[in-house]
C-alpha cells in the first residue's frame, strides 16, 4: 500500500508541475547551430542519448565484439569528429517515462532517447516530444533510412510526427513486434507435407490450406511425444485472421465517420473459424498457449509469434532451431488478392525521440541524421537480404518476405494499452458474437480517444513519404 500511495503522490506531483510551468522553457543550446554552413561545430559539447535497458546491445542496439557491433562503434566515433561533439548513451530502464517526466517538468536529461514505441504511445500523445516534421536535420519522410509510414503510426498524432526508427541499420527494424506464423522448416520436410512458404508463393496460402497443414502436420515423434500442428495464443491471432480477411483496422467515409474492421461480418467470419481451429473439430491439432519453448523444443510445427521472438536476442528462436521459415496469417475469402494479407504490431523497436527539453532539436536531429546513415556495405535491400539468408534463415524467401512486411502497408498499428485487445483474449470464455457485442462500444471509445487521430496523421502526410 505505501508503494502504492508513493507512485499516486509522483503522479500528482509530476501534474502539479505541469501545470504551474505551462509551457517548457526554451534552452540556450552551448554551442553553434547553423545547419546551413555544410558543417557545424558543437565546441565539444556532449549529447546525451538515453538508451531503453531493455533494447539489447552495447552501442546503437548492437552486441560488442560483432561485426555491427564494431560498425556502430565506428559510427558513433565519426560523428563526434564530424560535429566536434562527445555523443554519450545513458543506458536506464523506462526511457520513455522518465524523459516525460523530465519535459513535463521543464528540466534537461536527454537530447535523444530511444525505446519501444510500446513504452511510448502516452507519453507522445502527451505532447512531452518534439515534432520532427519541420526539423531540417533530418527528412522524417524517408521511409528507408526512418522506416515504413505504416511501422510509425503509433508516433504520430494529431497531426505531428514524435518518432523515427532507424531503418538504414541493418536489423533496426525487424525486431518489432510485427506478427508472422513461424514454421519448423525441418520438421515439414520430415512428414513430407507441402511447405506453407510454397502455399504463400503461389498465391495458395489460405484458410483451407491451413486447415491442411492443422490436419497432416500433427504427429507422434519417435520419442512417442504428441507434436501439435500449431500453437498459439487465440486473442492476436483471431485478430490478425480477421484483418486478413479483407479489413484493415479503421475505413474513413465521405461523410466524416468511420468503420473500423474488427466488426465487419468478415471479421466476425474470421473468429468464428478460429474458434473452430482452437476448440472445434481441429482442437486436437492446435494449443491455445502462447508457448515459445514447444516450438523451439520441437512440440510443434508452426507457431505465431512476433519477429522481437524470433530476432532480439541471441536466445532467440532462431539461434535455438536451425531452419525457421516465417510466413502471414494466411488470407480468407474476402482478402482482395492472395497476398492481401495483414498483421497487426503493438510496438516498434528502438524508436527515436527528442524530448522538448533537448537543449537544440535542430542539432539534435543533425547528429542523428549522421548516427543512423546505413553502414557500409549495407546500404541497399538487397545487402539486407543477403546477410539475413547468411545469419538468419536458409531459405532467401523468407528474408524476402521479413524485408517486405516491415516496409509495406501489410503492417497496421494495434493499440495493446487502453483494454483494445481484451475482446479477443475473451471469446474463447464467452463465445465469438455476445464478445464482440459487449466488447464493441468500449473499442470505439478507445480508438476515438487514442488511435484515430495516428491513421488521420498518416493521411494527412501520406503523400509526402518516399524512398
């Protein structure tokens, strides 16, 4: 109870100081901030980069003593030479919270940070960041050195833009929370099925050749254990099925209204057949946990996962399994074409900030224009592709495919705060249509208060974003 009465009065007391600052003091930045010159010298003066604990690495995300590892180091070295400046990173848990409370408060602790946009979305709805649209460091447009459009909803609202991710470095981006079905490749050719990646290449990947691959990859191993064709946790998935049935997460109308596509009847069409998958005549094949360990321990053929699972770390699954494949939630009847399919994020990794409180955003954005250029040898698709089929996958299809999920409009932002997933975690206890009847009028609230506004920033910008 005492922590709890402690967090109530840091609350109140940070809102207190909201509210007698009004507004947050302008800073009398130490040193040059003519951009126009070609080159600025910042007179030695330190930038200071928060960096999220929970964002694996030693410099820029990357591990030390590795080949990306030695390139960030020499990055940040060139930086600091090119701009005469001292860049340093602040590694601390909740980034995101302690740079709010730091701009609320009108007090200097980060020119940058970077975090998990998952860790992020309140604080930027707060208005505690600066908008990098109109910043001439940086051009917050280009989609391939600050990443996709439809990766960075969750930065945008109200008609500002709060954070990039640096998607020139390799692996920036494929470590968010992006959902895919993840295949034991290895385990497929054993049981001599048809592998899901031949499904999806040929424009075959749907709801009845899943239901193939439930029926037939579902096995007794020699070590007479029960290998599941599927496992995953029915909520995202039911979610990303009905997405991929045609939807998309919110339809604007001419008359100023809008639907959003977790209850269209195709929608509904999608959890009734999931629910049918999970605890009708396919439940024998498929658990309806979310467990990482059966997959990687060989209990189960595919497994629907976010790409953070399958990158992030080196425990990650794939240093565990030797030959993942990944494919989409596959497509129903009503998807437009074949690959008309979707997938839902809840955060993208190493987003970058700046706080309001950053002593020049002008030069901030600067040092972080020349910090995040693409390493050398990397600085096209394709290199992307060659490493990850090196490192990652034996198959180039599937770094083809990881490539095109991060950069194309298949990725729509779902907002996991403010209860938007609780409808889909609950069907299972209380049945697809009285669910999503209880459930529908609360997920209207919360978009209209939260999300609507990123997907109406989106279209407002949409045409100003390139390559």
């Amino acid at each position: 109870m005492k922590k709890i009465m402690c967090f109530c009065m840091c609350i109140l007391t940070v809102f207190i100081c909201m509210s007698c600052s009004g507004r947050v003091e302008e800073f009398v930045p130490e040193y040059e901030t003519e951009l126009t010159a070609g080159a600025t010298d910042l007179k030695g003066a330190e930038i200071i980069f928060g960096w999220d604990t929970g964002r694996n690495g030693s410099t820029l995300g990357y591990i030390e003593d590795t080949d990306f590892g030695d390139l960030a180091s020499e990055r940040v070295k060139d930086v600091e030479s090119r701009y005469n400046c001292k860049i340093s990173f602040v590694n601390q848990d909740s980034i995101g919270s302690r740079a709010y409370v730091s701009a609320i408060s009108g007090t200097y602790q980060y020119d940058a940070i970077a975090q998990a946009t998952f860790g992020l979305v309140n604080y930027m709805r707060a208005s505690a960041f600066q908008d990098l649209v109109p910043l001439q460091g940086l051009d917050v447009f280009d989609e391939t050195k600050w990443g996709s459009r439809y990766m960075r909803i969750s930065t945008m609202f109200d008609g500002s833009i709060y954070g990039i991710i640096p998607a020139a470095l390799p692996m920036r981006t494929f470590d968010s929370e992006v959902n895919i079905i993840a295949v034991n490749e290895d385990y497929v050719a054993a049981v001599q099925e048809t592998d899901p990646r031949d499904y999806f290449e040929n424009g075959e990947w749907n709801w009845d050749t899943f239901e193939h691959c439930l029926l037939n990859f579902a096995q007794t191993n020699n070590s007479n254990e029960y290998v599941y064709s599927f496992t995953s946790g029915f909520g995202g998935f039911s979610r990303d099925l009905g997405l991929c049935n045609g939807n998309t997460f919110v339809t604007f109308k001419d008359d100023g209204s809008y639907e959003l596509g977790y209850f269209t009847p195709s929608a509904i069409d999608a959890y009734n057949r999931c629910y049918d998958w999970f605890y009708g005549s396919f439940s024998s094949y498929v658990t309806d946990e979310y467990l990482p360990e059966l997959f990687a321990g060989g209990g189960a053929v595919m497994y629907y996962t976010n790409t953070n699972k399958l990158f992030a770390t080196t425990d990650s699954l794939s240093f565990q399994l030797e030959n993942i494949g990944i494919v989409p939630v596959p497509c129903g009847p009503n998807a437009k074409d074949p690959f008309d399919y979707k997938t839902s994020y809840a955060s993208g990794a190493y987003t970058v900030c700046i706080p309001l409180t950053s002593r020049d955003a002008e030069i901030t954005s600067l040092v972080l224009d020349g910090l995040f250029e693409a390493f050398p040898g990397y600085e096209t698709k394709e290199s992307i592709i060659e490493y990850l089929t090196r490192y990652y996958f034996n198959d180039v299809r599937d770094s083809e495919f990881m490539v095109e999920i991060t950069t194309g409009p298949h990725t729509l932002y779902h907002d996991h705060h403010h209860g938007m997933s609780t409808m889909f975690d609950q069907i299972p206890n209380g049945g697809v249509a009285a669910t999503v009847e209880s459930y529908k009028s609360a997920i209207y609230d919360a978009a209209e208060e939260y999300v609507i506004s990123m997907y109406e920033t989106l279209n407002e910008y949409n045409d100003r974003f390139h390559e």
